[in-house]
C-alpha cells in the first residue's frame, strides 16, 4: 500500500531569504546558503524498511549461533561466546525494532506499538530489567 507523502518546498532556511528553490536543489539559488533535509527525515530515511528486516534478520542470526555454540560447546571460553553472541543477536533485533516502530511512518500504529513492545521487552530481558 503506497502512502502518499506531503511534497516538501525546498525553502531556503536563511531568514532574510526564504526563497523557493527546485526540489533536487542543493543550495539556494537566491542566496547561496546549503539546503538539506531536516534530522526527521534523515532519521526516517536511515530506518527503512529493507534495513529493519536485515537488522532483525542478523539479530536472528547470531542469537542463534550464540545458541549452537552454548548447546555444543564444551569450554568455558565457548560459553562464554556464546553468551555474547546471544546477547548481541537480541540487542540488535531489540535496537532495530525500537527505532524502526519509532521512526517508520509506513507501517500502521498497531504494528509500530508492537515493534516497540517487542523490542522493549527483548532487551528488558536480556539486560534483566523484566
């Protein structure tokens, strides 16, 4: 489902400016001073939906490793890689589920209150706060 964004102006951000300038545009054709995104849409644009599956897909992936080695490991260095893999695979899954739920404007808001909870919840556990 596609959701139609709100076109932004480039408006140059010098008061004594305010010039319009083309979308593409750089710089501000009046005044020369640089025209760039706000941190919001940098920060919505970093969590993209391709970036939260992976994320989530490499969380998945070494909470599981960490877990063969932990069954199939004999030495205490073993366990304790183990621990660490797992540990980082749950943090990654929780980090890349909280900050896309908060981030991500597509998804509707049940789904980014349920990524939240399930990010919150995983790294409560893991870090023994729940």
């Amino acid at each position: 489902m596609e959701v139609n964004r709100i076109k932004r102006k480039n408006i140059c951000p010098n008061p004594k400016c305010g010039a319009d300038n083309p979308v593409g545009a750089k710089f501000c054709l009046n005044c020369g001073a640089r025209l760039g995104l706000p941190a919001k849409e940098v920060f919505e644009s970093l969590f993209s939906r391709s970036l939260i599956v992976a994320g989530s897909l490499l969380g998945i992936l070494l909470a599981w490793i960490g877990t063969i080695v932990y069954t199939f490991g004999e030495s205490n260095t073993a366990v304790k890689a183990a621990a660490t893999l797992n540990f980082l695979g749950f943090a990654f899954l929780g980090t890349f589920l909280i900050c896309g739920g908060i981030s991500n404007r597509d998804f509707d808001k049940s789904v980014r209150l349920g990524m939240i909870l399930g990010g919150v919840i995983m790294l409560g556990l893991r870090l023994g706060f729940l």
